[in-house]
C-alpha cells in the first residue's frame, strides 16, 4: 500500500492553513484524490503554526507524509505558479521544474538542503518519508506578495511500481500582518465614578511607523461637546499632524506632531479628561456623561487599526440610598 497524507492532529480534513504570526498563508483550494483503486491516497488536516518573518521564531511542524508499505522507488515534487517574483526565487533554487527527491540533480540539491526537504537515500527505498513544509514557506514568504498563489504537486511510485495518483496542494497568501494594533481598549465601555479617576493608557504600535492618528470625541451631551469645542476639538483630530491645535492637545495631555508622527510605539492617556466632564455634572448628584473616543492609526503604507473607547460617567451611590433598609 502507498499512502500519503498531511501530518496532522487526527482531524479528518484539510484546513489548509498555515498561519504566522506577521503573515497568513491559508490553502484556497484542495485537489483531493481519495478511494483509489489501488492507492489510498489521502490529504487530511494541516496544522496551524506559528512564523514571524520578523522576529524569524520557529514554526510548529507542517509536513507532508508518504508512506509505502514495500519502500519508495520515486518520489516527485513540482511546485508551480504564475507569479514571475515567486518563479525567479524558485529558479534560483534550481526547483522550477519537477524534481525527484529520490534523485535529484546536482543543481537541485542545494535548493533542497535549503528547504530541508529529504532526498536520494533518505528517500529510495524508505517506507515512510516526511517533507516539512515550513522552511519552503519561510524562504518563500519575504517575496511572496499577497494573493499569489503556488501549488506543490506530488507524485510517487513505490518498489512495486505501484503509482499514486497526482495529488495537488494549491497554497494563497494572504497578507493579514498585524500592522498596525491598538491595545488598552476592552469592547465594554469604561464605568467612571470618581473626577480623579485613573483610565488605563491606550497602546498604539506600528510595525514601520505611524503616519496619522486620528482621534474622534463624540457624545450626546451638548456641554461636553461645547467645553471641546472651545478648545478647538471638533470633529476628527489627527494628533500626527495637529496644526494650530498642538498647544490644545498638549494641554490636554495628548500627544501630538512630532511626539507622534514616525513613531513606532505610542501611549494616550486620556485621563485629564474626566475632571472636565465630571465639572459638567457636578452640581447633578443624578446626571451622566458618556463619551466615546475613537482611535484610528493608519501607517505609510496605509495600513490601519482602529478601536473605541466609550466613558459612561456618573456620581457614586450614595451609602444609605433609597431602597436599603436599616
């Protein structure tokens, strides 16, 4: 019996996906051949792992499995694409035509001891082979540009000349780098009870650098709007480039332009804000205030994240209130 399959977790289909941590790369489509007449050729669940082109961490394993009950004779790869910057990386390891790790050319093997794959005796004769994938994915991925697409083609023989079925592995990538993250920002809003309250700072990181940052201030309460608006905060402020109202922002503990614009890592702190609007409902032990401040980051290449922080404030309980029997 010849049998090939993705090593897996014991799930029974094919995900395909192979998530990193500043990439994704998610198989579109699976060309499965299963129930043959003389083969049990199968593709089953891949796993899904963790690469960063970035900070180079090592990937869980995601390989390809051959086995062969009587040993291999053959074992062939191709791996094809339309895309011209994939195919020149290919080329220049010597894997653009269908290579036979069970004989490979000379100028073949050095592009395979660089992806790590098996070939020649690792490969004759062996009754199981496993192919990790996660080092081709790696050399790949720096020049592989969103929405290309290769597939990785597999063809095998066994010592009794016994021939499984071509089976096709069609792989996209699909850029889902995290860019630019926002953090600091939970998705219930903040209940603010106190005028010194402290509102945890509101982390910004961008992986090249921040190009706008644009805050947002909305609320229904007209003294509150009027107070910002005094200042010169209307509308949507991009704290990058502030213009006139960098003295405001500053004032107001934001920062802003140059504090801003270029940076990699920022933090807001938006707590001076509570003071002014809990003096907007001082002297109503049953008003409210709530606020939304909207963050939206976007970076050169116009990447961008953007989260809402929503102030719901009000006066404290008063101990003894109505209702609360001695």
């Amino acid at each position: 019996m010849l049998s090939l399959l993705f090593r897996d977790t014991g799930l029974n289909r094919l995900r395909c996906a192979v998530n990193q941590v500043f990439r994704l790369f998610q198989a579109k489509t699976c060309d499965l051949f299963n129930d043959l007449d003389n083969t049990n050729l199968s593709l089953t669940a891949a796993n899904e792992i963790g690469f960063s082109a970035v900070t180079a961490e090592e990937p869980e394993d995601f390989a390809i499995t051959v086995a062969a009950t009587d040993g291999l004779a053959t074992l062939t790869l191709t791996l094809e694409t339309e895309d011209e910057a994939l195919t020149a990386i290919m080329t220049g390891m010597g894997l653009t035509e269908p290579f036979e790790l069970s004989d490979p050319t000379e100028a073949q093997i050095a592009g395979l001891d660089l992806i790590e794959f098996p070939y020649g005796e690792d490969v004759v004769e062996a009754t199981e082979v496993e192919i990790p994938l996660n080092k081709l994915f790696a050399t790949l991925v720096a020049a592989f540009p969103a929405g290309a697409e290769f597939s990785i083609v597999i063809d095998a023989t066994d010592a009794n000349e016994l021939e499984a079925d071509t089976a096709t592995l069609a792989i996209a990538l699909v850029d889902d780098t995290p860019y630019v993250t926002i953090t600091g920002i939970g998705d219930e809003p903040v209940a603010i009870t106190a005028a010194d309250a402290e509102i945890p700072a509101i982390e910004i990181a961008a992986v090249t650098s921040i190009e706008t940052l644009v805050v947002e201030i909305t609320s229904e309460n007209e003294a509150f709007t009027a107070a910002l608006a005094v200042a010169g905060i209307t509308g949507a402020i991009d704290l990058a480039n502030p213009g006139a109202l960098g003295e405001a922002l500053t004032g107001l503990g934001l920062p802003n332009g140059a504090d801003v614009k270029g940076k990699q890592e920022l933090s807001i702190d938006i707590s001076n804000f509570v003071p002014m609007m809990f003096a907007l409902i001082a002297e109503d032990p049953a008003a409210t205030l709530d606020a939304a401040f909207k963050i939206t980051v976007t970076d050169p290449e116009e990447h961008s994240a953007d989260k809402t922080l929503t102030l719901n404030l009000s006066h404290p309980a008063e101990e003894g209130g109505e209702g609360e029997e001695e």
